[in-house]
C-alpha cells in the first residue's frame, strides 16, 4: 500500500475509520444487491421454477456491465488511484461483492479493529466460518493495522491458529496490532473473537516492499 | 466432513473429481451469472448511469429468492445431507459465488490438486492475488487432500509462506497431500503454483474432530 497520505496513529484520533465504508453511491448500492443476491441463491428453494429466469436475468445484467466496462488495464489504474484506501479488495471493499465487507478502525493504542457478522457463503464446518475466510479476514486486518502504524509490506508468512469453532450468525471482533519492526521484517499479530472469546488468533511476517501500482 | 461414501485413493481411481464440479442446472447457470455479475461490477465504468437500475433489478431478484426460501435452519439440513461432497462452501461450491470455484482431483499419488485462473474479486497487490486468498483456497484444498487420503478433521493450525508474488490472470495449481496422522493430530502440506514456481506453501495441522451436522 502507498502510505502517501494514509492515516496512522500518529496523525490520527481514536475511531479513525480506515477502509472505505460503504456510500449511498449508485455502484456501492448495486454491489450490496450483488451480495444479498448471492446469498439469497445459496438459500433459496432448489426447485424455484424461476431459477433458469433468473439466471437469464442475471447475465443481461452481467453483459450490460461488461459492454460498458473499459479495457482491464485502464480499469485498474483507476482501481489503484487516489490515497491509498482502494474499494475494490475481498475483504473491506464495498465495490467487491464477494467482501462481507469488514470496516475497520484505527485506535489511540495502536490497534485497529472491526466488528462484522457472517452468514452463510462464508460457511465452512456446518454453521461455522471457514477457517480460510477467518484466515482472508485476519490477513487483511494485520496489513490494515501495519499501515496504522505507519509502515507496511507484504505479507511474507502468516501463522493461524484455530482455538474454537467461529460461529456463524454472531458478531465477530477482527483486531490486529503491529508488534514490532526489526529492518523491513515486520511483525504483526491479530484475532477474531467471538462473545468475548478467542477463536482464531494470527501472526504475521511482513517484508517492507512493494508490488507498483499500475499507471 | 462425515466420509461416508467419500472417495478416498484406496477405492478410487486417479483423477477422480472430489469437488462438485458446476452442473447444467438452473442454481449452477444462476450462480455462474452472480459470479460475472460481481466481477463486472468491479470492471465496469463508474460514471455508468444504469448502475442505479441494476442495484434496482439485483434487489428485486435477491426478493424473489427471498421470499422462496425456506427457512435457514431448514435449508441448512439440505445443504448438509448427501454423501459428503457439498456444493455450497466458499472454495470449490458451484452453488457459492464467492468461489471461483476451484474442482480437485484425487491422484494415485495421494495428493489432491486443480487448476484455477483468478481474476479482479481475488485481488490483493495490484495484478497479484491477495495473500488471505491464497490462504483461502489452501486451507480448503487441504482439507480435501485429509480426505482423499481417508482421515480429515478441522484445521488447528496453518503455516502460510509466500515465496513471490501470485498472479492474476494466470493459470495456478493448487495441491495438497495428506503428510502424516500421528493419533488424532493430521499434518498436511500443499502449495500454490504458476507457470512451474511456488508462489505460496503451506502446512497445516488438523486435528481428528467434527462439527455435527445438523438434521
């Protein structure tokens, strides 16, 4: 991530909202349809005669998106412009579907933290979150929480361990934390808890680098 | 996951598919039209001024599907019932947009692995699929690889490395294989390649225990 002008918790108060909330803007209104559409599928009757209509409808609606779509390059110029706060990844963005999304905040302490509630296309042992989506998620949280402190990279290894089932249905608090700077490794720790409870925790290894933003 | 009838390398033959590969049916057609449908909302041009009319006509198809489902914990008893292969979870589930979906195959050899190209929802780095992705997608295609091999559980650790970036766009491997069972605990390794280089490499620890299913 290009730090440029991104907060930190040296610049910043308590509360500072870090991902990009969801806005009353035509795309973040049709993305939140595009997710409740996905997991109305996943729940609806198999035997809904309407399906093969809907499925018509849904690619119309696919195809007309696509015809005013520009080349993938220039798009993801455009994706990746601005200050450094993107819209589009799968786990705070409200341009991405596929996110629940998770909002994240920086606190006075260092930390950064979100609460999000999952539901059904986030399902891996019945009735419980996938333990690969905890991983998505606490992935994500630890390089939010390195941009709070004011020094990012990529994710060089991720160490995850699963202490409880993560309940579907209930409100999860995602946290992450960097612990220490040593060169460019950087390390940084999080959790997901669940009624107070911790049911996945996180070490990451970071490395001070870059891939380039395209232009 | 209950093995049941789960094909395992000792009664099944190399290449067998061991994930539900997407089928010509109208909740396969209509989940691959959600899955263009989100990817197009991520391409397509900002400043479109129908985008107010899609978010309209995805909210009247979300209420349709809606208003035909039965009730979650109903339809949660569907979702788990059969012979051990499901087709909703958020990795290989054709009937789960979310997925890009990858399909494994059991080899001879007792490892598990597939071929997926990942596009703009999975991104991370610009161009690069992000690292809670690849996390994602190894956690589940080890899980499959316990299977194969005849003993699974639920994930108590994952060790995730990233070697170098992992690309958009481009055709990946994923493989698993189950390395050891010593009393309950699993150890199970797989990685994530292109064009012949690892690019991701895991370990994972399973532990010999399930989540009920529910009836």
């Amino acid at each position: 991530m290009d730090l440029g002008n991104h907060p930190t918790v040296e610049s910043h108060s308590d509360g500072t909202v870090l991902t990009s909330a969801p806005q009353d803007t035509p795309v973040d209104r049709a993305t939140a349809a595009a997710r409740r559409v996905l997991e109305a599928l996943l729940l609806t009757d198999r035997a809904n005669a309407n399906l093969e209509r809907v499925a018509e409808e849904l690619n119309g609606i696919a195809e007309h998106l696509e015809q005013h779509a520009p080349e993938v390059r220039e798009r993801m110029v455009d994706m990746w412009s601005g200050e450094g706060v993107t819209r589009h990844d799968p786990v705070t963005g409200p341009e991405n579907a596929i996110a629940p999304p998770l909002v994240l905040a920086g606190m006075a302490d260092g930390s950064v933290r979100g609460e999000v509630t999952l539901t059904i296309p986030y399902q891996g042992p019945p009735g419980c979150v996938h333990g690969g989506v905890s991983a998505l998620l606490l992935d994500h949280t630890l390089g939010v929480a390195n941009a709070w402190a004011g020094k990012d990279g990529m994710t060089a290894q991720l160490n995850v361990r699963y202490h409880r089932p993560t309940p579907l249905f209930r409100p999860l608090t995602v946290q992450g934390r960097q612990e220490s700077v040593d060169g460019r490794k950087i390390h940084t720790i999080g959790s997901i808890t669940a009624d107070g409870e911790v049911c996945v925790s996180v070490e990451g290894l970071f490395i001070d680098k870059k891939v380039p933003r395209p232009r």
